[in-house]
C-alpha cells in the first residue's frame, strides 16, 4: 500500500528542457477573463490587470508545481472570449512589464508558470467575430444559444502567419520570465480544428493524412524553438483524447499525434477531451464536453482494453492508459474529473499519469494542493448545483473573478449560495444562453 500524499508531493523532471516541477499537481488552463476589453477599439484589448496579478499570486500560494494560464489569444479580434489576454505583435504594446508582474506573481513559491497560448478559429460567437478564420468553411452548428460565423478557409500565408503569432508569444512570455508555453489544441479550437478531419477538408499539404493535419503544430513547435533559443523553455500541449464527435479526432489518431509531439520534443502533453459543438447533439450529450463523465466515454482504438472503469475518477485515464506505451519520454498530465488525494494517486501509480491536472476544484479551493500534500485534505469541496456542465463552468468563472477581485469565495457547496447564484445568472443572461445551462 502506498502513501498518496508522499507520491503526489514527488517532484517531476521534464526530458526536453530538464526543468523540475516541484510535485504531480498541475493548475490547469482556465480562462480568466480579467484583462482589458473594448468592444469598439480592438487596440485597447487583453493587457493583464491587477486583478489578473492577485489570482496568480494566490494560486502561488496553493504549492501547486505547475501553474499554467489560461488561453491567451494571439491575434486581437480573434479572442475565444472578450477579456481574453492577448500577445498580438499588432497590439502598440506586447505588455512585457505587465505579463512579468504575472510571471513574478505565479513563480513567487517555486511553482513553474507556462503561458497557455491560443486561436479560436471557428469556434468563436459571431458577437464578438462574424468573420471567423478557420481551415476549411465548415461553420460551427450554433450551441446553447451561442451562434458562429461561418470561417473563411485559411490561405498559406495566413497559416504562416499564425505560425509566426504563436511563436511571437512564446517569446514575449519567454522574456517576461515565464518557464514555458502550452498550445491549446484540445476542445475545438484552431489547432483541434486542423487535426479534425470533420474541421479540416483542405487539400493542401495542411490537409489529408494525419500527418498533414499536423503540420502546422510541428510547424508551430519549430518556430518556438527558433525563437526562444533557451533548451530550457518548457513547451507543451493539451491535447484531445478525442473529440466525440463525428470525423473529429479519435483516440487512435490522438495517439499519433502524440507520438509526433514528442519525437518534436514536447515536454508534457495534457489530455483533455471533446470540444463544444458536442453539446449540439443528444440531450444526453450536453453532459459531455470536457466535463464528460465517465460512463459516456467511448474509446475507438483497434487495441483498446475492455472497459472497466466506472468507480475510478479522471475522465480520460482509459486513453492516458493507451497512450502510456507510446511514449518514451514525454510526461503525461491528465486533466478532468479528479475529486480525491487517492484516486489521484492511484492514477500515478497505476502508470497512467506522471501529473494531475486541477482546474474547477482550485477555483472554489485556491489551497487544495497545498492541504492536500500537508495531509489536511483528502477530498476537493463537492457542489450543490444541478447537473449541468455549463452552470459549472460560470460558477468557476465567477470563483475566478471573485479570486482576482480580492473578494470572499462563493461556496457552492453550500445550497443558499447555489440559489442565489442561479437566481443572478437568470436575471443577467440572455434567455437563449439561460435554457442551455438550465436545461
Ligand atoms: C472557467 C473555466 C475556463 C476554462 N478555460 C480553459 C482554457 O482557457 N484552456 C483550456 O485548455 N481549458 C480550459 N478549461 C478546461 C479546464 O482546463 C479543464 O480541462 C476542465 O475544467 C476539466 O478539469 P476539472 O474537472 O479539474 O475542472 C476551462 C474550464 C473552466 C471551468
């Protein structure tokens, strides 16, 4: 028998860039939604702000060993969200001293800080860009009352281009003192869209085999290099295990793609899984996304284990399992569904995660990790909401504010505070929104 608290505290030294993460916890990306927003002037958009500082410095204090943001954007009218931050070399500033404040701030108790870094594509609200730009005209169906432009395909150069973007955030985030960067190629955003033969019908070298799909992430990874010249700059990905939808990536291909991640020298790859357009289809869908409970997986690849899972917690620890023997060197984090210090721990021990990943429970308990590796804690707080993944999801969000605004942290575990939460989403957003998450 083994002891969860000592495995979980075990530092993790990555292959590529030989950088140490402190113990196995990871703070998974999570949209902040706290930096500047001007509907009319695109200019004066995504610069971090103080409240972006005071949520990274309490997380600090959370002993978690990797902090990673959430997505940053890296072309200012292409935001997943309005009050996304953006590295933009369009943008009359990179906001270096702003983004060091961050780094300062997340670093400030040993934990290693890496730049999430994004393009929505497709997968945007046309309130916020009509004109999507995507690999291929495949519009996104409308979901929860959310509705997409429909992409104009990307030419080369605009691919270059975006090559280029990501590989300019890198080093912005590399120069303010970040350890590295993640891409975001998981829940349906441009890179998930580019390996999706559902989002990707081009028939260029962009498009086709998996191989071609690919290209732009290991176009991606070349640049970076090429940028930040330090061997010691984490790079990273969150990758789908896959997307649950029709001719989206399936965990075959997922595998592939990981392979390929890694033989590019990728340090860890974060599994994730599903993507938005899956809350189009059943309503017994709309519980997935990357939410997805257990009982709903469905692993397609040729070699895949009979399935046995339903008491374990972390929703893609099956494919995490499948992946495992394909890699040599790359970490896995896996991200998704943890609730207890013992099914996290039996995830590691059972070989299936090097690391776990921690997103909604570090927004309700910033000091989860902290209390867990002192032994105070054996359980992230449970919630009283109804089942619905979308209401969870706000409930976070607000969490986050509520961390950077310096403010008491709404207890959802408490059923007073889950009404009046409700109460207040149903009085501020539309109704079309409303019947999604409600529903
Ligand atoms: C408010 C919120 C914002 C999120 N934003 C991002 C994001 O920017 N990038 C990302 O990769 N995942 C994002 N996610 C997904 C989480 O990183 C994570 O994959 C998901 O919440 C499952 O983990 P959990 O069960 O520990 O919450 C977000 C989740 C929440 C709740």
């Amino acid at each position: 028998m083994f002891d969860p608290v000592e495995l979980l505290s075990q530092p993790v030294t990555f292959p590529f860039s030989g950088r140490t993460a402190k113990n196995r916890f990871l703070k998974s990306a999570m949209s902040e939604r706290l930096a500047t927003f001007s509907t009319f002037d695109p200019y004066g958009r995504g610069q971090p702000t103080e409240e972006l500082v005071r949520l990274y410095e309490t997380w600090a204090k959370g002993d978690i060993g990797i902090i990673v943001t959430g997505n940053i954007q890296i072309k200012k009218d292409h935001l997943e969200a309005t009050g996304n931050t953006i590295i933009d070399r369009d943008l009359p500033s990179n906001y270096l001293q702003e983004w060091a404040e961050v780094a300062r701030a997340a670093k400030s108790q040993g934990s290693l800080v890496i730049g999430q870094v994004n393009h929505p594509g497709r997968q945007v609200s046309i309130n916020i860009q009509p004109y999507p730009e995507a690999p291929s005209d495949v519009e996104q169906p409308s979901t929860g009352g959310v509705l997409f432009g429909r992409p104009t395909p990307l030419t080369k150069e605009g691919i270059k281009d975006i090559v280029h973007r990501f590989a300019y955030a890198a080093s912005v985030l590399h120069s303010a003192g970040f350890d590295g960067i993640q891409l975001h190629v998981a829940h349906g955003y441009l890179l998930s869209q580019f390996l999706a033969r559902r989002t990707n019908t081009r028939n260029d070298e962009y498009g086709g085999s998996l191989v071609n799909r690919a290209q732009i992430l290991l176009e991606i990874i070349a640049a970076i290099r090429q940028e930040v010249q330090s061997p010691s700059f984490i790079i990273s990905v969150k990758l789908n295990s896959q997307d649950f939808i029709p001719e989206g990536l399936s965990a075959e291909e997922s595998i592939m793609v990981a392979t390929l991640l890694e033989s590019a020298g990728v340090d860890f790859i974060e599994v994730s899984g599903g993507a938005y357009e899956q809350t189009t289809r059943s309503p017994r869908d709309k519980v997935m996304l990357f939410f997805i409970p257990r009982s709903n997986l469905e692993l397609t690849p040729s070699d895949c284990k009979p399935y046995t899972v339903e008491t374990r917690e972390g929703y893609f620890l099956d494919y995490a399992e499948l992946l495992r023997p394909h890699l040599n060197l790359s970490k896995i984090v896996v991200t998704g569904g943890f609730q207890t210090a013992q099914g996290m721990a039996d995830a590691v021990s059972q070989g299936a995660a090097d690391m776990i990943g921690l997103a909604r429970p570090l927004t309700a308990e910033p000091f989860l990790v902290r209390d867990i590796l002192r032994g105070e804690k054996k359980k992230a707080k449970g919630d009283k909401f109804p089942e619905s993944p979308m209401l969870r999801f706000v409930a976070s969000e607000a969490q986050i504010a509520e961390i950077g605004n310096g403010q008491d942290i709404s207890n959802f575990d408490n059923q007073f505070h889950v009404a009046r939460f409700i109460a207040k989403m149903q009085k501020e957003i539309p109704a079309a929104i409303s019947e999604a998450l409600f529903s």
